[in-house]
C-alpha cells in the first residue's frame, strides 16, 4: 500500500459523486420496475460493497496490475473455460451459481483484458513502427480475440460485442493507421456480405452460426409491428413505455407499465426504459448527462495519465463503458438490436456492478498518482 495524503487531494471526487448519482437512479428503476424495492434493497447493498471494492483498489499503486496482467488474463480465460461445465441459465452457460449469488467470469475479464492489451501497448509505446504493418495488430487482436471467442461460445453476443468497442479506443489511442482501419473494416464488411450469401442460399449454415432467437432479435428490431404480442412485445412495450413518460414522467409513486410488468426485465436490461416512463425526458435527460460527464472525467484522466500504460486502460475503459450505455439505451430506442447488454451502475446485478466500481477504482487510482517522479 502506498496511498499518501496528497493521494487522497487528487482523487476525481465529481466521479465519486456521479457514482452516487448513478446509485439513486439505480433504486428507483429497480423498485419501479415488476422487481419492486426488494431487489432495489439489494442493489444498494452491491453498492455498498462497491464502493468498499473502490476505496480497497485506491490503496495499491495501479502498476500493480501491470505487473500481475498475464497472470489475471490467464485465470480470466480459466474462469471462462470452466464455466462450460455448469449448467446452463436462461440457455447460456454465462454463470457460476455460487449459492445465493451468481458469478459471470466474462465481467472481471473485462477490465483482466483491458489491463493485458495496455501492457502489451504500453511496452511499446515509443516504437514509432509498432503499428506500420498490419501483421504488427494480430497480438492485440489474439489478446482481445481469444475471451471474445469464448464468450460467443456461451453463447453471449452482447458482452461480446463490449470487447470490439474496447480493443476500437485503445488501438485509437495507440496509434492505429488509417489503412488499418479501413483492412479491419473490409473484413467485418465481408462477414457480413458472407452471412447475407448464407442466409439467402444455406439457410442451415447460417443457423448454426447465428441462433434463431439471435436472428429473431434483429428480425424483430427492424419491425416490432411483425408480432406485436408474441416476439416484438418487448421492444413495443418499451417504446410505449419511454413515449407515455412525456417531459416530466408520471411519477415515482405513480402505477406504470412497468410496475405491473409490462415491460419485460425492467430492473436489468430494459431499466432505461423504467426511468423514461417514471421520470419523463428530463429524468432521463439527467441520467444521460451523468454519463456524459463520467466518461469526459476519464477522458481527461487518460490524457493527463503519469505514462501510457495508464492512458491505455482509461481508454480501454472509456470503450467499453461508451458501448455498453450507447447499445443498451440505444436498443429501447429501437437504435439498436435488442442484447443482453446491463446499462453500466443501473442496472440490477452483482458481478457486472462489482466489476464496474473495480474498473472504475483503477481507473481513480490512475488520475491520483498521474504526477510523474520527481527528484528534488
């Protein structure tokens, strides 16, 4: 430990306070949703073992997670290998049931993977070639790849689809060329050119790589209005819901749809949707602004970063959280394809909020000790 005095000075306390904010928010969609003020009361707990979490992970210098980076990631990937051996919930195998709480090992790879790919990048850092040939980004891809895989796998696209947008800001920072990007681009165009040939001509190719309820999900993303009552009821239900919410909301004590269960998962993946209709657009007006100035604090704190290796796992976090908030208030929006995406310090759940409160003290522990060596 090493969390001196003028440490605690330059801790980002608008962050602290943007968390707490993010607290409140989270208690009244979660009692406002069908799961009622029983789990909100829940969620408050995880908060506080959050916040224990945080303050714990400022009191150790954040090298050593460079130092300990391929020890997490390896035991990360045995996490995820292993939880092929349990039995599936809600037809994937995503969880360790540890009794009274479930554990999902692809949260706490998230930021194992983050802090792998900085040092990998960090390292180097001053090699002004690092990025000049294509063949130079397959170690970043391999690193990001591989969890990403295993997560497919499970199957779970949306947690998925978090490490793309994570592997996207840190190559960004790093320096990536525009080629690159345009290589990279081509690729993923020609995956999809090569999944539209499939559905088109063999059909049963194309469902063994994308699951019926996975195309059900962008079938009925497009147009709810196909199955109304039947497929499309949880995005139509949603966009009622947020519609009828208006300027200010009908309230927090007021009967909803979502109180009564209309809306389907309101206290985890749907809980912006619970919000809008409670407190009305200037509700989830201010829930959205919270987000914008927690993510521009961490842009500051990656930029003013003492070397790269910090910088690199601001960024990485500042990806994966921008995506996480972007899909899954975008998806009751219908902006997006409906996934199983939590809205980041909102949603109900223990390992994806525990996560985040730890990535978040990593992401502190950064800004605190940004002032580089000095030998007076």
């Amino acid at each position: 430990m090493d969390l001196e005095k003028r440490h605690l000075k330059t801790i980002d306390w608008t962050i602290i306070l943007i968390l707490a904010g993010l607290g409140v928010f989270s208690y009244l969609g979660i009692s406002g949703s069908a799961a009622g003020v029983d789990k909100a009361h829940q969620q408050v707990l995880w908060y506080v073992i959050g916040f224990i979490v945080l303050g714990v992970t400022l009191l150790f210098d954040y090298r050593l997670f460079h130092n300990m980076a391929y020890v997490l990631y390896a035991l990360g990937l045995i996490l995820l290998i292993g939880v092929f051996q349990t039995k599936p919930i809600n037809n994937t195998t995503s969880w360790y049931d540890l009794g009274p709480v479930l554990f999902q090992p692809s949260e706490p790879m998230k930021l194992f993977t983050i802090i792998t790919v900085a040092r990998f990048l960090s390292r180097r850092a001053n090699d002004p070639d690092r990025f000049y040939y294509f063949y130079k980004l397959i170690p970043v891809m391999a690193l990001v790849g591989v969890p990403l895989l295993l997560i497919l796998v499970q199957p779970d696209l949306g947690t998925a689809m978090v490490y793309t947008g994570m592997l996207a800001t840190m190559l960004i920072v790093g320096g990536i060329r525009m080629k690159h990007v345009l290589y990279m681009g081509g690729l993923v165009g020609s995956f999809f050119a090569a999944m539209t040939l499939l559905y088109q001509y063999k059909q049963d190719i194309f469902f063994k790589i994308i699951k019926p309820y996975q195309w059900d999900r962008i079938l009925f993303w497009m147009n709810p209005d196909l199955e109304p009552m039947g497929r499309g009821f949880q995005l139509k239900q949603a966009l009622i819901a947020i519609g009828s919410g208006q300027l200010f909301g009908k309230g927090i004590a007021t009967p909803t749809q979502a109180s009564f269960g209309w809306v389907p998962v309101g206290e985890s993946d749907f809980i912006f949707t619970v919000i809008a209709e409670k407190l009305g657009f200037v509700g989830a007006g201010l829930l959205m602004i919270l987000f914008f100035v927690l993510i521009y604090r961490m842009i500051r704190i990656a930029m003013e970063a003492k070397d790269p290796f910090g910088s690199y796992v601001v960024a990485g976090v500042v990806g994966m959280l921008t995506f996480q908030i972007f899909e899954n208030i975008g998806m009751t929006i219908q902006l997006m394809p409906i996934t199983g995406i939590p809205l980041p310090f909102i949603s109900y759940g223990g390992s994806s909020l525990i996560t985040n409160f730890l990535i978040i003290g990593v992401v502190l522990n950064i800004g605190m000790r940004k002032d580089k060596l000095r030998f007076d």
